[in-house]
C-alpha cells in the first residue's frame, strides 16, 4: 500500500482461501478498494487456471476474478502447510472461504479454535445452502442454486422448459452479500473489538432478488409463471423486433404509455378500449404487443433507441457481448479496466462497479501466477527471515521439497 493510496480498505488485510467464483469476486471488491487481499492456493494452483478461454496460456477466467491480490502457494494437507496458514489467520482481518461447510474443521479450524487463533478475525463462508440444515454439506455450483431457488423455473418462454440465466447470478449475487457481510461486521469489529462468522447462501441470495414473489405466494396464492421477456404486471413490457435485431421496451405507466404512443406516431391507441387503462393493457399484451411490433420492425436499433429516447421512454437494444464491449456509454464511464498482465499482456476486464467520489476503487493489479507473491507476504504479513522460510519450505509448507519426489 503507497502513502498515497487512500482507497477505503488500505490496511485491511484479506486471506481469500476460495475457488472459482463468488468467493474469488468477493475478495477481487476488497481488494479494488484497498484491502491487501492475499489469495491462497493449494500446489496445483486453483481450477480455474486451466479453463479456457486462454491468453497465452493464461485463463481469462481465473485473470477477471483474481485482479487486485497477491498470490501464494499452501500445501494445505501438511502439518506445516496449516501452521503457516495459522500465522496468517493471526495477522488477517478478513478470510474468505467457500469450502463445503466443515472443511475448515476438519483441516484443524473450527470456529472456537480460529476465535482462540485471533479474536478480531472475520470469516466469511460461502456455500450452496448455508453452513447449517440438511442440505449443508451437498455440493452445489450457480446452476444448482438458479434450480433450487426458483430462478430457473422463472426463466425462459412459458411453453419451453424452463433455463438458466446466461451468466453466474448466483455467485456474483453471493459475492454482493458477502462483501456487504465483511463490511458490516469491520463495522461491529470497530466498535467491540472482536470478529464474528459472515454466513452467506447462493440459494438464500437469490431468494433475496425474488422477494415479491414471496408474499405474492404465501400471503395471495399466486403462483409466479414464466413469461418469457415480458412482464405480468405491466404491458407494453417485451421484446420487439427491430429491423437489424431486437429491442426491449417498458412502457408500463399511463405516462409512458402516452410517450410511446406518440413516438409511434400512434396516438389513436391510447384511445383503443383494449389499452385504455393499465389493466387492460396487461389483459390485451399480445395485442398491443402486435401492434408495437409492427412499428418497430420498419427501424434498427439505433433508430429506435434514438426515438423512444426522445419520447423518454425506457428502452434498449439487445446487445451482444462484442456490441457491450463497444458501448459508447460504458466507454464514456471509464468501466472497462485495462491492466497488464506479466504473461497474458494487456488485457481488459470489467472494472468496479461501485463508483466513490473522494476514494474511488482501482483495478490496476493483475491477477498472480501461482505461487507469485509466497515469500513476499510471508516476509510482510510475518517478518519471517530467509531463514525462517527456508525452513518452512523444508518441512513441506509449500509442497514436497526434491528429496521427496
């Protein structure tokens, strides 16, 4: 951390132990906005590394989640791989896990014996369901989650089987709760003095994002359908066909429904008893979906962007990820971090989201090669002497040495 670096959590120090996704981007935040987040791996270096797409050999997908943090290598199964770990817990604010719950029971953890380890510590666990109830130790990846918290039942066409969201809503979703947890509990550690367990769900995240549908069922009855791109409780709410592709429009409210019409050049609909109210307009979507396609099909996307724009009404293209990547908007707010990596080159990544006036997140540190930073935050983070990790690595803390293989 430079004298100058004034990011929210300069001095904050972060051991991040997980794999994949919502762990990884939950300490990747941390470390945007300051945190000397250090990302442990086991001798063969996370899973990640090895998925494609590669630069150069290097996985774009391990390279977006672990910017910002320095990188070591642990032989966790050995006794000495787990008291170098203990030292770190020592000096650690904040360790991020998402192990199965138990796993760090089981390499010699528990809650009561890191409490004894360093009181002030903050352990944010990660999982499927939650560290406790009968699902706690089932494996569980997005896709389950998105399964088993409604979401793929409520995604797609109502006369198709049900799909997946196109991305992992469900770990970006938990990553979200866990930093907040981390950061609600740095608050409480301010004022007490003493750590506490951050327990964050995938299931119970995206149940978070429903949270309409809750009440609708338990307090109404009704059951929550799939309906595609549009929306039961609003029309005109679609997709619609443009010349060159598609667009998505919402023109729910009277008001908007007025600044539609009249962008159409249409403003005998608003007279139309089929449309004439709100709930008419939901009762008669496909309808008045017909007729808003018909005006949209004559345009491109860009045409039509221009005009509902000018009507003020809420709209937008469909875009690809290569039309995403050159959106004149995103490029106007800087989103897109450009960082240079020691083997893959200069790559682009998307930035941080959360924009501070006074102490804004940077993503200037590419993600670490296996083992990168090892001997450099055992000698920051513990003042160990060459010696001291010479003999660390003797005993096996890193791996087998050569005698053993």
């Amino acid at each position: 951390m430079s004298a100058q670096d004034m990011r929210p959590l300069c001095g904050v120090k972060v051991l991040d132990l997980s794999r994949f996704v919502a762990g990884p981007h939950a300490a990747l935040m941390m470390g945007d906005m300051g945190a000397d987040v250090v990302k442990v791996e086991g001798l063969g270096g996370e899973p990640s590394r090895r998925l494609a797409p590669l630069i150069h050999g290097e996985s774009t997908y391990f390279m977006a989640l672990n910017r910002s943090k320095r990188g070591m290598v642990l032989d966790l199964r050995s006794p000495a791989g787990r008291e170098v770990l203990r030292a770190l817990m020592q000096k650690a604010d904040i360790l991020v896990e998402n192990f199965r719950p138990g796993t760090l029971a089981e390499m010699g953890f528990p809650a009561e014996e890191i409490e004894k380890i360093n009181e002030r510590l903050i352990v944010v666990s990660i999982s499927g369901f939650g560290q406790s109830g009968p699902y706690a130790s089932r494996g569980c990846f997005d896709s389950v989650a998105q399964a088993m918290s409604g979401l793929t039942a409520l995604t797609g066409m109502p006369d198709a089987p049900p799909v997946r969201a196109g991305f992992y809503v469900g770990d970006y979703g938990a990553a979200l709760h866990a930093t907040i947890g981390a950061l609600l509990a740095l608050t409480v550690r301010a004022r007490t003095g003493k750590g506490q367990n951050v327990d964050v769900s995938l299931v119970e995240s995206l149940l978070s994002m429903t949270t309409t549908f809750i009440p609708g069922y338990l307090g109404a009855g009704v059951v929550p359908e799939r309906d595609g791109n549009g929306n039961s409780h609003a029309a005109p709410a679609d997709l619609f066909e443009a010349s060159d592709g598609h667009v998505q429009i919402a023109a729910s409210t009277d008001g908007l429904f007025h600044s539609l019409a009249q962008a159409m050049g249409r403003p005998e609909l608003e007279a139309d008893p089929r449309f004439a109210s709100h709930s008419l307009r939901v009762a008669n979507a496909k309808a008045l979906n017909a007729e808003v396609n018909a005006w949209t099909r004559q345009h491109s996307k860009r045409e039509l962007g221009e005009m509902l724009s000018a009507h003020e009404v809420p709209a937008g293209p469909i875009l690809t990820i290569p039309e995403v990547v050159q959106d004149e908007q995103l490029r106007h707010r800087g989103f897109f971090a450009e960082i240079d990596h020691p083997v893959a080159g200069s790559v682009e990544f998307a930035g941080p989201v959360v924009r501070l006036s006074r102490t804004p997140a940077r993503a200037a540190q590419p993600a670490p090669l296996l083992g990168q930073h090892t001997e450099e935050v055992l000698r920051e983070w513990l003042g160990a002497s060459a010696q001291e990790i010479g003999e660390m690595r003797s005993r096996g803390a890193f791996g087998p040495t050569k005698s053993e293989l």
